[in-house]
C-alpha cells in the first residue's frame, strides 16, 4: 500500500508530458540532425511554424550553420526517443547512424520517420534537401534552395588550384572519392589525390604515406588558432619534406567548416582557392 | 644460461626486422639509401624524410616500447610471485589509459608529451598501490586477477565517461579514441626520447631490483630473513612498473599482453634468475614488438592498432598459462 501511494504521489508531482491519446491533426516536424535543422529554416514559411524540435547542437557555432536562429521557445532535443514521443511529432527527421531501436520505436508509435542519408559531396546534399521538402510537402522550395546553392557553387567555382594534387588529413584519416572534400577540391580546380589513388571514403593512412605522396597542398582541421596549426603541422617531422610544407601550402581550416555538409560547403571551395591564391608560387 | 644459441637468433632476428622496418613502405626507398641515410651520406631528400624522419624513430621506438613492457611484465610477475601478472591484466594499462585520456580531453596534451606521459604513470602507479594493498592482505591468484579486472572496469568505466562527454565536442572524441586505440605512426625523435629516458631509467632500476626478485620468489619471509627490504623493493618495483607501463600507454596507446607472454618466453630461454631474465624479456619484448608493428604496416591498407595483434597473440598464451596453472593445482 505504502509503495503504490509513493507510485501515485510521484505521479501526482511529476511535471513530465504524457503522450495524449489524440492524434496530432497538424504536421508537426522533429529534426534530430543539424543538416535538416537548417533545411528546414532555409524552406521557409510555412514550413518553420510546423517545427516541434530541433538538434541540441543547432546554436552550436562549432557544427551548426545557423546558430540562435531557432525561436528559443522551440526544443532542442538530443535524439532520444522518450523525448522526441513526448513532442508527439508527424515526422521526425533522423541520420543515418542514429540508433535503430529508437528509430524502430518511432516508426511502431506510426511516426513517419525520414532517415537522411548520404553525406558524400554536393548531390548528396541536393539529395537531402530534396527528400526533406518532399518529406514536409515543400518540394518547390525544396528546389529554390537547391538552386540557391547551385548559383553559389557555380561563383566559387575556380581554376585556382591549376590541377595541383591536394589530400586533407585528419586524426590520421584522409578525405578521398564520394567525400565532401573530394568535390570541394574538384570546385577549386585541384585533384584530390587519395581520390587519385583509387581510395573512398575516410580510409586510415600513416603519416608515412601522406610523406610518399608529396602532395602540393595539404589540408588540415584547426580549432582556434588555424595558422599555428598550419606552421606546427608544417615542422613536423617528414612533412616538412612534401612541397605542400615547402611551397606554404599547409592550409588550416576550422573543423566545423571542413567537415560541414551542406551549403557551407562552398565556403569550403571559396577558402581553398583564396588560399592558393595568397600561396607564393 | 639454457639457450643462448636462441636469444642470440632473436637479436639477429631484431636487427634483420629494424632494417626491413626502414626499407619497406611506401616511397621509391632502396637499401642503398637506407645505408646512406644511415652514414649521414647525401640522398634525395623524400628518401632522407622518409627514413631519417619516420621510420627509424618510428621502429626504435616500437624497440623501445616492446623492451620496456617485456621488462615491466617481468618485474610485476617477479614482484606479486604471480606468472599471470602482467600490467595489462591487472588495470595497470587501463588506469593509465584513464589518467591519459583524462589529460588529453582537458587540452594538457599541447603543453608537450611529457605532460600525458606523466599523467599516465601517475594513473599506473595509483592502480598498482591499490593492488599492493590488497596482495599483502591475500596474495592468493584468484584475488589479485579480480581485483585488476576490477580495477580495470573501473578506469574503463571513467575512460567511457570522458569519451561521452568528449563525443559532444567531435574532434576531442576522435583524439581520445586515436589514442587510446593505439600507434606508432607519426612518431619522432621527441617521443624516442621520451621513451628511451623512461626505459633507461626503469631498466637502471630493475638492475639494481634483480637480487631482490630473486630472493623474493622463495616467499616474503624468506626474503625479509635474507636482508631483504621488502618495503623498499616493492616501493622500487611499483614505481618502476608504473613508470615504464605509464609511458609506453602514454606515447602508445594500451599494448596489451607483451608484458605477459614476452616474460614466459624468456623464462623458457634463460631461467628464472632475473639477472637473466630481466635482459632477456627486454630484448625479446623489443623483437616482438617491432615484428607487430612490420604486420601492422604490411597489412593492405588499414592501420591495424599494434594493440589488437599483441591481444589476438596474448590471448590463447594467457588461457595455456592459466590451464597449466590449473593442472598444476589439481
């Protein structure tokens, strides 16, 4: 008796949301990815006020692009399903290494559960987009943003890399075919080595290797301080052989960026053809 | 000496690996640069960076991390009278782990290596008190293993908690997680240095240790009543564990398992003298270690940890050792 009054005090007391028995008669839209965060906001109204939950990483600056443009009032939530049920969403936005049980969880609770996929270079992100606007019945805008990006892409197109041979490396791994470095490089006018080498993906490589293949440019994430990052990379020990280090074309690039996968992108190209362009020949 | 015909062929055999160690790899490298390298003799310079800058600080430190854990596994087997001792097996590897991983999500890693290496065997040492106080209450086997499995859940439990709370900034996690899972890839003359200190202090160490782990296997008694400090030797003995398995965890990442299976094969070789003993499992340690880290090389285009093929050969030695040590019982 004693334990079934504590049970039923506590649930008395508790302030925690408990799914109603209604069924949302609105769309009502979670995004779990900062990719679809931003998608979402660049499609515009009406889209946003159907917005339940974003990431807990939007307001982020070191991942997001598009920090505290989220109303606050809006959650951001961190993926779990017990959190996303309680927001008693229609859809709900996810990546495509989020866990399975939860995304199983979802879909049993007759969620329309979107999994993006594919975050391998720009038609991978037109891809994105246009499954997320089809997703929230926005497709035309869906296409706007596409074209959007493509009018940015094609301004920062360059041949300022004149064919030179360009690896990013980071924590030991390198950046070759279907990555977003890949074409980011290819858009400034370089040729991406490990993509040259018959590599994909984000395949390990020693240091030794990197050394061997004497890359004219090398790419690198930084935090804070990107050109002591470039000037202590470029002293290592081997690198400074490569004509990457020789030539100053170590270049450091904030991770966020870097690694980003959707319109930042671009910047991406527009960084590395301003660097070669500053580069003494 | 039992076999010195043996030990002579594993120092041929060392040495013949630390020359393939700096022909083989990627780079057009010939013998004939390698041996001009070596002489200080004039060679194109991506021949000089890759032999020079690379690999032989590369290879000699995989020396020197293999003879300073075949060293630190026959100090702890020879200090607990245990032939299942091991660094590894006990959580000393995992409380450096921990302490290393602790240090390097907090950012001390850009104040130089000696900062993690340091951290690292503060973390070794701390585990190997913790285990003392309990082998002098109860030395029996079953309650030492336990109590380093313990141990090590523990570090691992606060390793695991470091890393998901480093999984929120992204690139901390990745450098947490490269570190722990352990290379010798990229290592320069700086990290042989700090290696080469360690082993040559530790080794200085064990040198003047030797007589004490000897009389120390005849039983604690025993030893007191032949002059033997046993508070001093195991004072000596846990530092000198700590500091060797702490820095090779800190510039190597967990290399399980050398320090238990290198200790056995030298025992086979020499015998239980440590006089012998302690020379032999260095020297064999760094033979090991340094043919793991050829395979490692070898193996196609995926950087193997060297730790997951010292486990993959530690293990069914560990489990002979264990089955013996059953029988023996029974």
């Amino acid at each position: 008796m004693r334990f079934a009054g504590l049970v039923i005090g506590l649930l008395a007391v508790s302030g925690c949301p408990r799914p109603s028995a209604e069924t949302p008669t609105t769309v009502r839209i979670a995004s779990v990815t900062i990719d679809s965060d931003a998608t979402l906001w660049a499609l515009g109204e009406p889209v946003r006020g159907n917005v339940v939950a974003v990431s807990a990483l939007v307001d982020d600056a070191r991942y997001s692009p598009i920090t505290n443009t989220w109303p606050a009032s809006i959650p951001r939530v961190k993926g779990t399903s017990e959190s996303l049920l309680a927001l008693q969403p229609s859809v709900v936005f996810l990546a495509e290494w989020s866990d399975p049980a939860g995304r199983a969880l979802l879909e049993q609770s007759n969620i329309e559960v979107v999994v993006l996929s594919g975050y391998g270079g720009f038609e991978d992100y037109r891809a994105r987009v246009r499954s997320i606007a089809k997703a929230v019945d926005a497709t035309p805008r869906g296409d706007a943003v596409i074209e959007a990006f493509d009018v940015s892409l094609r301004a920062a197109r360059s041949n300022a890399g004149a064919g030179l041979s360009i690896v990013s490396y980071a924590n030991g791994n390198v950046a070759a075919a279907g990555t977003t470095f890949a074409d980011e490089a290819e858009a400034a006018g370089f040729v991406n080595l490990p993509s040259r080498e018959g590599l994909e993906g984000h395949p390990g490589v020693s240091l030794e290797q990197l050394v061997a293949w004497q890359p004219a440019a090398i790419v690198i994430p930084c935090e804070s301080d990107c050109a002591q990052t470039e000037a202590a990379f470029a002293r290592r020990p081997g690198v400074e052989a490569t004509p990457a280090a020789k030539q100053g074309r170590i270049i450091a690039i904030e991770g966020p960026l870097l690694f980003a996968t959707g319109p930042r992108m671009v910047e991406v190209t527009r960084a590395l053809t301003q660097r070669i362009e500053e580069a003494p020949r | 000496m039992k076999r010195p015909s043996t030990l002579l062929a594993v120092a041929v055999v060392l040495v013949v690996a630390l020359w393939c160690s700096l022909v083989l790899g990627p780079g057009d490298v010939q013998h004939g640069d390698v041996a001009a390298v070596l002489l200080g003799r004039e060679v194109p310079p991506l021949a000089r960076a890759l032999v020079w800058d690379l690999r032989l600080p590369r290879s000699l430190l995989a020396v020197t991390i293999g003879a300073a854990l075949g060293l630190a596994g026959a100090i702890t087997q020879g200090l607990f009278r245990n032939p299942l001792a091991e660094p590894g097996v006990l959580g000393v590897s995992s409380g450096a782990a921990m302490a290393g991983a602790i240090g390097l999500a907090a950012g001390l890693d850009a104040s130089g290596p000696w900062v993690i290496a340091g951290l690292a065997c503060l973390g070794a040492i701390a585990v190997l008190l913790v285990l003392m106080l309990w082998a002098r209450a109860d030395a029996r086997l079953s309650t030492l293993i336990l109590c380093g499995v313990a141990l090590a859940s523990v570090c691992g439990a606060i390793t695991t908690l470091v890393l998901s709370v480093g999984i929120e900034r992204w690139e901390i996690g990745m450098k947490v997680v490269r570190w722990l899972m352990g290379s010798f890839d990229g290592r320069s003359w700086v990290h042989l240095s700090v290696g080469a200190t360690a082993l040559g202090l530790g080794g200085a160490l064990a040198a003047w240790l030797r007589q004490d782990l000897d009389a120390l296997q005849l039983g604690p008694a025993t030893a007191s009543s032949l002059g033997v400090d046993l508070r001093r030797t195991w004072r000596v003995g846990i530092t000198t564990v700590g500091l060797l398995a702490g820095i090779c965890t800190a510039l190597t990442g967990v290399i399980g398992f050398v320090g238990l299976v290198v200790p056995h094969i030298a025992r086979g070789l020499v015998g239980t003298g440590h006089s012998r003993l302690l020379p032999a499992a260095a020297l064999i340690g760094a033979a090991l270690m340094l043919l793991v880290d050829l395979l490692t090389r070898s193996v196609g285009a995926v950087a193997l940890p060297p730790g997951v093929i010292t486990i993959l050969l530690g293990t069914p030695v560990f489990l002979v050792v264990l089955s013996r040590m059953r029988a023996e019982v029974a």
